[in-house]
C-alpha cells in the first residue's frame, strides 16, 4: 500500500531534519510531496541531505498551508493520504501500523493514534490530552490528532478534497466533514507521532481568524450555542493555562 505525504514548510524549524529522518525510518512505500514556501535555503539543503526520493519539489510562494498539502497530493499517486508539518515527527513504525490496518480492514477510511507533545530540542514533555474514540464530540472539538492521522484518498476525494481557504483548521474540518459523510474511522492507543509544542506554533495561536475558523465549523455541525462554547473555552484555555500543565494532564 502506496502512502503520499505531503510536507509543506513555511518557515525552517530546527527539528526539520529529524522530521525528515523520522520518514526516512519508516521502511513502507511511500510518495513525497516538500512544499518549501520558506524561502529559507535550509530546507533544501536538508531535503538534499536526507537521502529521501521526493517526487515533487516546489519551493516558492503558494496558497496557503492547505494549498500546498493539496498540491502535493494532487502530485503524488499513494492512496493513503497524509501531511507532516517541519516540526512533526513519526515514530518508529508509524506508517507500518497505519498500512496493517488499511489492509486488514478494506472499508476502513480513516485510522489515526495518539501523540505526544516535544520542546524545541525533541524532548518530550507530554501526551495530547485531547484524541479520543470517534463521537459526535468531533463536531464540537477537534479530537484526532493530524500528524497520527491517515485518510484514504478515495474518501478525501468523495467530500471535495482538503479545505484551501483555511489557515488554521484545515485538518479539523476534514475530520468532521469525513464524519458526517459517514467514512469508517479506527483509532489505536498506539502513540504514532511527536508534535512540537511551543508559543509560535500555530496550534497554540489565538488569532481571530482561527477563533473564526473554529466557530464556523461548530456553528455548521453543532449550531450557534456549541460554537460559542468553544470558542470561550478556547480563548480560557489559551489565557489562563500553561500549555504543559494541559497535556501532561
């Protein structure tokens, strides 16, 4: 079974090289996808140096985050689908549970497992707080975590694809919008990626846009109180809690 991932890099981390050698390790067939928007000559003189086979490289200014993973898998052929960001790491073995899965359940859509949280140096400082079993708590919070997250692409392709108009909560939406299409998703307790975790990650921004994003999407699935709901909750999470404190929780 043929993966395609696209990595799509808007500015260099320092961990970028390990997520390279993270996907190097894997041992499974796989097509890459590096969508360098950084303008930084690091990043491809660490793809240079990876030894990884990539069967498209763009580098240059595009459309966004979801644009680029959009691109790269309109230029790759795998029918399992999946996006790491320069400051996500799989594990060991990741892809390879992913793949057994896919194939002992042909009807399967989406699996996906937990994660774990890392500084800036790769140490880990804690588990994602927030995966959970699929529910129609999906519709109120964003329970999977992306970098563990594998969809089959024939799926994607059945509700329209990846949402390019977003910025923040492009994987969110198309965890919901593969939910309420009826996709079959799987989870395994298994920790299957290590997430970077710090103030200038997007995940932890509390800018309108994303605020307005989230409320969009609970607002289409869940009506107008839920959203507000976690959009105050979000805005209290972000003000009052130590990012550490919540997901060593």
């Amino acid at each position: 079974m043929m993966f395609s991932i696209s990595i799509p890099v808007g500015s260099w981390h320092p961990l970028f090289p390990e997520v390279l050698a993270s996907i190097a390790r894997q041992g499974v067939p796989m097509e890459l996808a590096l969508l360098d928007a950084s303008g930084d000559p690091r990043v491809a003189q660490a793809a240079d140096r990876s030894g990884l086979a990539f069967v498209y490289r763009r580098e240059g200014r595009d459309g966004g985050q979801a644009a680029a993973i959009a691109e790269g898998w309109r230029k790759t052929g795998g029918g399992i689908l999946a996006w790491l960001n320069a400051d996500d790491l799989l594990v060991p073995g990741a892809l390879k549970r992913a793949d057994t899965a896919f194939r002992d359940d042909p009807a399967l859509d989406v699996f996906y497992g937990d994660s774990v949280f890392v500084d800036r140096t790769g140490r880990e400082i804690g588990r994602h707080g927030q995966v959970a079993d699929i529910s129609p708590l999906l519709l109120r919070s964003n329970i999977i975590s992306q970098p563990s997250c594998f969809v089959r692409r024939e799926a994607v392709e059945r509700i329209g694809g990846i949402d390019e108009t977003l910025h923040y909560t492009m994987d969110w939406d198309l965890w919901v919008r593969l939910y309420v299409a009826g996709a079959r998703f799987e989870r395994t307790d298994d920790v299957l990626s290590m997430v970077y975790w710090g103030a200038d990650t997007k995940t932890a921004s509390l800018s309108v846009r994303r605020l307005g994003e989230m409320a969009r999407i609970v607002r289409r699935h869940a009506g107008p109180w839920s959203a507000f709901k976690t959009v105050l909750a979000t805005v209290g999470h972000g003000l009052f809690e130590n990012p550490e404190d919540t997901i060593l929780r």
